[in-house]
C-alpha cells in the first residue's frame, strides 16, 4: 500500500500574511516531517477578536501572493466551506474525509501549546493527529511538549513581528516593505488596507 501524502497544516487569519509566516511554513515544509505544508486561513478563530479582519477574500488573494513561487506550501480556503464557528477538530475531521490518502499533521507555536487545553477536542486532537511544534520565545510549550504526539522542532528561525505590529505600523504610516513578501506589500499599498 502507497504511503500516504504528509501534510503540515498551519492555521491562521494571516492579516496579513507576514515574512515571519512564511519562514516557518518553508522550514516546517524542509524539516523532514512533512512532504508540503498548507497555510489554512481561518475566517474567525473563536479565541480571537474579529475587529481589524480583512474580508476573507483578500487575506487569501495575499496568502497565494505570498506563497505562489513555493511548490511545498499551499493555500488552503477549507474553512471557508465549512459552518462557523471554526473549530480546529471540526476542520482535520472534514480534511481526513475530503482526502483519505493524506496524513494531516498541525503546526502550532509553544504559546498556541501552552493554551492547547482550550481548544474543543484537544485529546482527540492529539491522541489522532501529530503536532510540529516551532519555539516561540518566553513560551516552554507546557506539559504538553512531553506528548508522545508533539515534535518539538528546533532552532526555528524566527522573526519577532507580528499581523498586529504590521497593522499599527502601516496605521502609523510606516513603511513595511521589509516585513511582508513583495507581492504583499504591493496588494496592500494597492488597496489601501489597515491605513486606518
């Protein structure tokens, strides 16, 4: 029997997608673990404030900008096809479905690990899924980084920005050229986003 396919999956609103982002999916992507990785965008995660959100349709014109020249990572606009509220398990559960000759594995920071407990499902989470996860500075991961099903990867490079530092900088009226891909900041300076 064929193996099957390793995917990644790394979850996020990606507003907008940053540099910071983008590094972690390809080092994910060229680890080993994993043959490509799917940068999901996630309509409203249900931890997290809607205010600020750009419309679904242009944080994913960004994503595919962004990523559109790397044949390991692929946007993925699942969750959009799915009834809100947008629950992690909700997603791997429809994904095992839609395509059963891949195995789905989630990449989280140690800080997403250390509030891991939140998430709906998370036993099933990780009694059936394997969790990449990548160091966030001033986050141990909890007791969690000892799970059988946790890989913890490290010397992740990684970048301290963040989608809320991007928005209040171009807010600010400061350049951002060097912390977005080309392709997204030129979307972006296009549209006028977060000016505001």
């Amino acid at each position: 029997m064929k193996p099957k396919k390793k995917v990644g999956l790394f979850f996020g609103s990606f507003n907008p997608i940053h540099i910071g982002h983008c590094i972690i999916a390809d080092y994910v992507a060229q680890s080993g673990l994993v043959d490509e990785v799917w940068l999901v965008l996630t309509p409203q995660n249900p931890l997290k404030p809607k205010k600020s959100l750009l419309a679904d349709h242009h944080r994913l014109a960004m994503l595919r900008l962004a990523i559109e020249d790397n044949v390991r990572l692929k946007a993925c606009d699942i969750e959009f096809l799915l009834p809100a509220p947008h629950y992690t398990i909700h997603t791997l559960v429809h994904l095992d479905e839609k395509y059963p000759n891949y195995a789905f594995s989630l990449i989280v920071g140690t800080d997403n690990l250390a509030s891991f407990h939140l998430w709906k499902n998370h036993e099933t989470i990780l009694e059936h899924y394997e969790l990449i996860v990548f160091e966030r500075p001033l986050f141990t991961g909890g007791e969690l980084i000892k799970h059988d099903h946790v890989k913890l990867l490290a010397n992740t490079p990684l970048m301290q920005i963040s989608s809320t530092f991007i928005r209040d900088q171009i807010k600010a009226k400061k350049d951002v050229m060097y912390l977005l891909p080309s392709k997204v900041y030129n979307y972006l300076k296009e549209m006028h986003f977060y000016e505001k």
